[in-house]
C-alpha cells in the first residue's frame, strides 16, 4: 500500500495542497465568527417583538457578544500559547457552536442574552488563534496570502450576515439566525480535527502558569471601556466608567509588570513593528466604523434612498474587500509588508477623502466609488499589517499576538461608533442649513477626521524602524 505524505519545507511547514486544508478550515472558522457578529443586528427588531422588550434591551443581544469577545480574546490568544492553540480552538467552536443552539433554544430574552455571552466567549478563542494557526501552517513565502484570504472570508461573513439572517428570519424565523451555527460549526470542528496541525505534546511536569489577576483585570478594564463607549447616556455613569477604565489599566499594567508570567509582556509595545502595527490597527478601524455609522444616515437623510437601497449600497464596501483581499495577499507576498502598508493607508486615504469632499455633490456614484477605494485599502492594509506582526513574532507568542491584533480592532470598532458618531451628529446640531444639507456636512466633517486619522496611520508606518523585517 501506498502512503502519500504531505510535502513539508525545511521549515517543518506544509507546502502545497498540504497547506491548503489547514487554510481552508482556517477560513471557515473566520466565517463563522464574522457572521455571528452580523447576523444578529438585522434580528433586532423581530426579537423586539416576540420578547415585548424596548429596543435598548434587545440591543445587548449584540453588546453581550461584543463585550465577551473584546474582554476576552487576549486571554484566549495567551492561554493557545501554553495549553496548544489546536486543543483549544477545537473546545473554542463546540463552546461557540453549543451556545449558538442554546440562542436558537432561549425562551426568554435574558437566556437569548446569556447564550450571546457564551457564544462570544467561543468567538474570542476562535478569532484569536485562527490568525496564530495560519501564520504557523502556511508557508513563510505566502503567510501574505494566507492573511489576505482571510481577509476576504471575514469580510464575506461580514456582508452575508444581514441579508442571511434577513432570509432566515422570512422563511423560517429567528431562531434560525443562531441555529444555522450548527451544521456549520460541526463542519468546522471536522476540518480543523482533520488538517489542523497536532499541538506538541506538553510535559507531564510542565505547569501552565496563566496569569489570572492580569486576565481578570483587562477584561474588567474592556468591559467598563466598551460599556462606556456603546452604552452609557448618563454623564456621571460614563465618568464613573471611564475612571474605572483608567484605574484598572493602570492596575493591569503594574502586574503585568511584576508577574513572573505575565499575560502579556510589556516588552512587546517596545518591538516597533507590533506596537506601530497595533496603533494603526486602531486608527484604521476607527475609521471603517465610520461608514457603518454615518453611511446609513447619509443615504437617507442627504440622498433619500429607501432602506433596501440603502442596504445595497452599503454592501458596495464588504464586496469591495471581499474582492480584494486574495489579490491584496499576493501583493504583499510579492513586494513586502512595509510598502503595501504605506499603499492601503493611502488607498484609505484616498476614499475618506473622496468621501469628504464628494459628499452631497455626485449623489450614489459619488458614494460609492470612494466607499470601494476605502474598503480595499482596508483590505490591503489588514493583510500587510497581520504579515508583517506574526512574521516577527515567535512561536511561543503568536497567540497571544493574534489576539491583540484583535483587540485592536474591536477597540477601533467601538470607538468610532461613539467618537465618529459624535462628531456627525455634533456637525448636523450646529450647521446652520437644511436638514439634507446638514447631514452631508456631517459627512464632510466625519470623513475630514478620519482622513486626519490616516494621515496619523501613515505617519506611524512612515517612522523609521528598528532591526525588524518584512
């Protein structure tokens, strides 16, 4: 009998085909999370109506998964590092996949809530070692590829959330948004059981040293932060919260500072390439959320289409990084991570440009054209950003490191819905002209700021660097 081994390179990673399955399981992982953080939003409003609840009760359907994902996802990215990142993806999607039956099973509004809690909890694990696993299976030569196809499934799991979770809801109600998760999430665990890499085995006398005061104290630090950015209308409650995000940030830091195994090393914001990645990152995202908060308004306010027109424009920006990211990944592969940096944050730049100039003058055309440059700057930035962090990373780090390039996503998401969104509405209060013409000044203004927000990204990647490499 014939046995067909995978071909492996010197590096000890599989080449070829070989390399392909773990990426396609990989990719599966990405979709399932980025359409567990989409598909609930179109749901709002039905669940409004089968729970009698308020719209601000209905919205922690969202927030409960956020808040676990954000405050969770660099514990589960550092505890990968040390238990094996394939032992504990694979206890990752059955977590994520279980609680997603238990949402399709909640009788009540507070069980939908807490199953959205435990789902996220999943969610953290699988977003945070998915980046990790993919920059330990492919191949050093195509980790850009490998990222940029990832890219493309996020951003695929990103726009089909609403327009499944529309039909889902139609055909069948809205207990299928969270049910779909099943055949998908078994699927996933089979893929990854099947091409994942086996994790090394640990030695019996080896301890796991987790540290737990630091864990805690950043989750608590996240949650007071995003409740405080997504929530919170009362001034002296988001004072109160803000000082908690502060006091328990410089808590963190002081034991992080003197623990033998800290949960995250201090070390690392001094290597430039992860912490100017890390910085960007944040700026980047702030901007993105930009159009998924003021988009919506525009369209409707300042140009007066319909929802379901609305929604179809709105889909111009995910299908643009869809389309891009495959190509983005060989362009990084192909000319380097620094320099396809520096050329999505300009193509970035471009679009918030466009945006804030052309609004209220070219109608959809002039919407949608700096919408698409903007999104596939996004794309291209994203791929070349993950290379360059996880290619100067080492093995004992990469979980830990993945899981604080999502951070900083999710703290660039969840401050532009509050920051970017206040800067519209404070543009609208103020401009002292029609209603449709005050919306496109909130445009201009919001997308002015953001330009400025990439001008400052393009400053950090353009600072001289260190001894680190592409």
């Amino acid at each position: 009998m014939r046995i067909n081994l995978p071909a492996v390179a010197s590096t000890g990673r599989p080449t070829g085909s070989a390399a392909n399955r773990p990426l396609a399981s990989l990719s599966l992982i990405v979709l399932l999370s980025s359409l567990a953080s989409s598909i609930a939003n179109v749901g709002l409003p039905a669940l409004a109506q089968v729970f009698n609840a308020s719209f601000a009760n209905v919205q922690w359907v969202v927030i409960a998964y956020l808040l676990s994902v954000t405050a969770l996802v660099v514990s589960a990215g550092r505890l990968g590092d040390q238990m094996g990142r394939r032992r504990l993806l694979l206890a990752g999607i059955w977590l994520f996949t279980a609680a997603s039956v238990l949402c399709g099973l909640a009788p009540s509004l507070g069980w939908l809530i807490a199953a959205r809690a435990v789902q996220g909890i999943g969610a953290a694990v699988m977003m945070a070692l998915t980046l990790a696993l993919a920059g330990e299976t492919a191949p050093k030569a195509k980790t850009g590829s490998a990222m940029g196809f990832l890219g493309t499934m996020s951003a695929v799991g990103t726009a089909m959330g609403p327009v499944l979770g529309g039909l889902l809801i139609a055909g069948f109600g809205w207990r299928f948004m969270f049910v779909i998760n099943l055949p998908l999430g078994l699927l996933a665990v089979w893929l990854a059981s099947r091409y994942l890499p086996q994790d090394a085995t640990l030695p019996k006398t080896r301890r796991i040293r987790f540290d737990v005061p630091g864990a805690v104290l950043l989750a608590v630090t996240l949650v007071a932060y995003a409740l405080a950015m997504t929530t919170v209308r009362d001034e002296s409650v988001l004072l109160l919260l803000l000082t908690a995000t502060a006091v328990g940030l410089g808590l963190f830091l002081w034991v992080e500072s003197r623990t033998v195994a800290p949960l995250i090393r201090l070390s690392l914001f001094r290597q430039a390439v992860f912490s100017r990645g890390f910085a960007m990152s944040a700026l980047v995202t702030t901007v993105m959320m930009s159009t998924l908060v003021v988009g919506p308004f525009y369209l409707d306010g300042a140009l007066g289409l319909s929802p379901v027109l609305t929604g179809l424009v709105m889909s111009a920006g995910p299908a643009a990084a869809a389309l891009a990211g495959v190509p983005s990944g060989l362009m990084v592969d192909r000319f380097g991570a620094t320099p396809m940096t520096v050329c999505g944050l300009a193509a970035m730049l471009a679009g918030a440009m466009l945006l804030s100039i052309l609004s209220g003058t070219w109608g959809i055309p002039g919407y949608v054209a700096p919408l698409m440059c903007l999104t596939a700057g996004f794309a291209l930035f994203q791929a070349a950003n993950n290379t360059a962090v996880l290619a100067n990373t080492g093995p004992q780090q990469r979980g830990v490191i993945s899981g604080l390039l999502n951070l900083s996503r999710n703290l660039g998401f969840i401050t532009g819905a509050t920051v970017m969104g206040a800067v519209f509405a404070w543009t609208m209060v103020n401009a002292q002209v029609t209603a449709p013409e005050a919306v496109a000044a909130g445009m201009r203004m919001t997308f002015a700021v953001a330009s400025a927000l990439i001008l400052a990204a393009i400053f950090i990647a353009s600072l001289k660097r260190d001894s680190s490499t592409d």
